[in-house]
C-alpha cells in the first residue's frame, strides 16, 4: 500500500516572463511603457552583451552592441559589468556598471551611472566615481532615485563589497557630486553571526582547491518610500531590514559616525537581494533561504505573498505599469564559487511575475 505523505505547502501565483538559456541574470526593471529590461554582469558566464531589453521573447542588447563591448579607450560610454537596471517612469533607464568583472577590484575610470533616453535609445549622461567614492573594494549593487530635492534629484546606491566597507554612496544628479554615507556601519555591514542557508545547505564559499570562508556581503537590498524620504536597505548576508531619512543622508553636516544613531531598525525580513516599494509604501523583499517573497507594509507588519519551489534565488524585484511584480531567479547559490568550482545551476534561469494589484512607487511627485 503507497502512502501520501504531507510535503510542504507553496502558495503565490507566479506565472513565467521568460526563460533564460545563455548567461546568468540579475537585474529586471519594467518601463513606464511596459518594456522589459534585463542585465547580465560578467560573473564567469559567457555574456555577449551585460545589458538587454527583452523584444518578442528574444534578448537584444541595449542600447545597442556596441555600447556592450568594452571600449579601454572610452569605458566612460561602454558598459564593463552592468549589476543593476532601473527605468525611472518617464522616460529614463539607469544602468549601474560595477566595472568589476567576476568581483575584481573596479576598472579605474569603469564605474558608472549611465542615464539613457528610452525615446531615442541614447546615453544621455554618465556619472563617474572618484577613488574615495569607488574603493579598490566597491561593488556597486543597486541605486535607487528621488528627483524631487536638489536640483536634478539624487541617487543612492548600495556598495555591497566582500571585502571592505559597505556604505550607501549618495550622488547629487545636478552635478554628479557624490560621497560614501554609513560608511563600514553596523546596519551596512554582513551580519558576523549569520549562517546563511539555502536549499537546506549552509551557503559558503568553497573553493576549488578545497578551502572555504564564510560568504560575507555588504548592503546590498534597496528601496525608496514614495515620497522619497526614507531609504530602506539591509546587506545581503543578515535578515536585518534598516531605514534612514534621505534628508540626513544628503546632510554632510552631520558626520558619518553620528549618522548611525539615525538608523531605524524593522525587525527580520529574511535575507533579501533584492528590494522594491510600491506606490502605497510597501516594500517587497525577497527571501533567498525560503523561495519565498515577503511583504512588509508602512507599519512594518509582514506578509508572505509566494513560497514557490521555482524561487530559487529572488534577486531584483520591478513592479510594472501592469501591476505585476516582477522578479528575476537565477540560482546564484549553485554557482561554483560555492560548491568547489562545480556549476550546480540548471537552465533555464527565470523571469517570473505575480499580480500584486499595486503601482510602483516613481522619484517624481
């Protein structure tokens, strides 16, 4: 006689965008208009192209190839290693170009936010780093927007290095401006006391000639109230979810080491990679040890909106114009820096999407 045993219960309705077949992807962002942006950072795969819009099912880079094949002799108007896509809602897509293949130190001169037009598929302006702003150890993760203080709006983006500081680099879009905040803090640090854990294994780094370390990443997990005024982040190695005003971010009269006494804490949210608000204030958050998306409203209560056995890995989050939320899974725990040098990803890695019956927050009012 076969007996049913009970399994575990899966719940969301996640339906597929696209399946990915070449190289790994991390970051999604959906237009405005409803177009579909993906990037591929060059991590060891074989990536033709580190930026793509996907048109009629297929990957076509963007803005064009040639802006994807690094030029030495211009990096500022080629792409190096894109990390992260973010199309803003009215007719601008940002790409973060990390300049830092496979986690290397950055190309000097490499690191970059690059505005393209989406009406004319043109680089509109680049935004390079100085060396106190981009480490020898930087890796630049995410970046989020707010065009309604300064002149022309700020940036934040997330340095989510491995081996230095971690730190939110604020950057002044009127000028380009930009300097390192919470620079090495607790609340952008990995958290020392946590093993994290995916598909019921500690994930850590195994190398090929037999040794590991514990994987350790700064902060990296990044989203924006609506209105702009509170920047939510956690690193990646920690289930800690932090928020701190804009306004004291931006402040360089309050020095970076009393900055910290600024820092809201939210309470465990899982271990996130990616992160994204809603027009009403919710932020969604991935859970990479649990296959599972969460939902943390303004008041800080949390919800599980999927738990899906196909989540294997949830890295960058978009809500579209659609309402949907948008997700890019991509398996990056099976990759061979953790498994001795044995790739354990199986293809397709993909892009899936739930109806969450809410608008993204946008930077502008």
């Amino acid at each position: 006689m076969r007996h049913m045993l009970p399994s575990e219960r899966y719940f969301g309705n996640l339906e597929l965008v696209h399946a990915f077949y070449g190289a790994m992807p991390t970051g999604v962002t959906v237009s405005e208009t409803g177009r579909i942006f993906v990037c591929f950072p060059k991590w060891g795969d074989d990536v033709a192209f580190t930026v793509a819009e996907i048109v009629g099912g297929k990957l076509q880079p963007y803005p064009n190839l040639q802006s994807n094949v690094v030029n030495p002799a211009n990096l500022k108007m080629t792409f190096i290693s894109v990390q992260s896509v973010v199309a803003d809602g009215r007719g601008t897509l940002w790409i973060l170009d990390t300049a830092a293949p496979n986690f290397s130190e950055p190309v000097i001169g490499g690191a970059k936010l690059v505005a393209v037009d989406l009406n004319t598929n043109t680089i509109r302006r680049v935004y390079t780093f100085t060396e106190d702003v981009v480490l020898a150890t930087t890796y630049l993760n995410d970046v989020r927007f707010d065009y309604r203080v300064g002149t022309a709006g700020y940036a934040y983006i997330t340095d989510s290095s491995s081996k230095g500081p971690g730190a939110i680099i604020v950057v002044d879009l009127s000028n380009g401006n930009a300097f390192r905040r919470l620079n090495g803090a607790t609340s952008t640090s990995p958290d020392p006391y946590f093993l994290p854990k995916v598909e019921g294994r500690i994930l850590m780094n195994r190398n090929k000639d037999g040794s590991t370390s514990p994987f350790r990443l700064a902060s990296d997990s990044l989203a924006i109230s609506p209105d702009g005024k509170k920047l939510f982040y956690a690193p990646l190695t920690s289930r800690h979810l932090f928020s701190i005003s804009t306004e004291a971010l931006r402040d360089r009269n309050i020095p970076d080491k009393e900055l910290s006494s600024q820092v809201q804490y939210w309470g465990e949210k899982g271990a996130s990679d990616g992160m994204i608000t809603d027009a009403k204030g919710n932020v969604y958050a991935g859970d990479y040890e649990n296959n599972s998306i969460r939902k943390i409203d303004p008041n800080g209560r949390m919800e599980t909106i999927a738990h899906d056995q196909r989540i294997l890995w949830p890295d960058t989050f978009s809500i579209g114009p659609d309402q949907y939320l948008y997700v890019i899974v991509n398996q990056l725990h099976r990759q061979p820096r953790f498994h001795y040098g044995k790739d354990l990803r199986q293809k397709p890695y993909s892009l899936l999407r739930m109806k969450i019956g809410e608008f993204p927050a946008r930077p502008f009012s």
